[in-house]
C-alpha cells in the first residue's frame, strides 16, 4: 500500500528528502504562497509545528504558483520570505505544482486519497492534508481553516 512516506521532494536549498524520514510522525502538509490571502496562516503553521513538534509532528510546506500567481518567487525569496515574516522553522520544499498533468507525484497521491467538496482538484493555496503516523491521508482542510483549528485532530494522532 502507498503512503506518504513513499514519496521524495526537493528542499529550498535544492536536495532531494525522502519523505521517509518522517515515517512515524503526523504531518500537515500545505501547498502555501508568499501573496495570497492566506498566507498569515503561515504564523499558525508554525505554531503548530513548535507545539506538537516534540511529540512527533511536523508540517510539510510546498510552495505553489498555480493560484493567482502568487508564489512568483525563487526559492531564496521563498525561503527569506518565510523566514523573515514568519519565523518558519519547519520544512519547506521547492515550488510545484499541485494540480494538472505536471502535478508533482505526492500531490497525485494525496488528491486520491482524499477528494474535496467538489473533486480532487486542489482549489486554492493553503490546502491542507493531515496524515497520520503510518503515512496515510486521514484528512482535507480547506484554506479557509485555519491551522489553530486543527489542534484536536492532530491531538488524536499523536
């Protein structure tokens, strides 16, 4: 059976991270941009991250340019965004892309586990997957929840 930990993606600074280093922990894993309307949640990403950290969580990041073009940036700018707004400690992969044929492999595979209100088609930045420690998709958030609403969902997997 697939999980999440059978994929690889590419950090900010451009090395290849198999996801199966986080086998055994919950992940959040969001498709974020540095213009978008959503993108305060970052600060509650974050803090997720510190909280539940410890216990064995982390979110995911992967910065996406097919919404609005509102990730235009290099990886650099991504990451000194990131860092100098938000403070972001967790990990934050290269752009992808997260629907359409060129859909990275990991966004393919999270869509078919888990479709949305209105199909698979991710709709807009700041989705968000949560996948338990065994690597399977357990849950969709729109960009409209916020990351501190998550807290119990996450609590339960830990």
């Amino acid at each position: 059976m697939t999980t999440a930990f059978d994929f690889s993606a590419r950090s900010l600074d451009g090395r290849d991270v198999p996801l199966k280093q986080f086998e055994g922990q919950a992940l959040l894993i969001v498709n974020t941009a540095s213009a978008c309307g959503f993108t305060p949640q970052y600060q509650g990403l974050e803090a997720l991250h510190r909280q539940f950290g410890p216990r064995g969580f982390s979110v995911l990041g992967f910065p996406c340019n097919q919404f609005g073009n509102q990730e235009s940036g290099s990886s650099a700018d991504i990451e000194a965004f990131c860092s100098k707004n938000y403070a972001v400690t967790f990990p934050m992969f290269e752009k992808i892309d997260v629907n359409g044929s060129d859909a990275h492999p990991l966004y393919k595979f999270l869509k078919s586990e888990k479709s949305g209100l209105l199909g698979s088609s991710i709709k807009w930045n700041f989705t968000k997957f949560l996948v338990d420690r065994s690597g399977k998709v357990v849950a969709r958030h729109a960009s409209t929840t916020r990351p501190e609403t998550l807290t119990k969902e996450i609590e339960a997997l830990l």
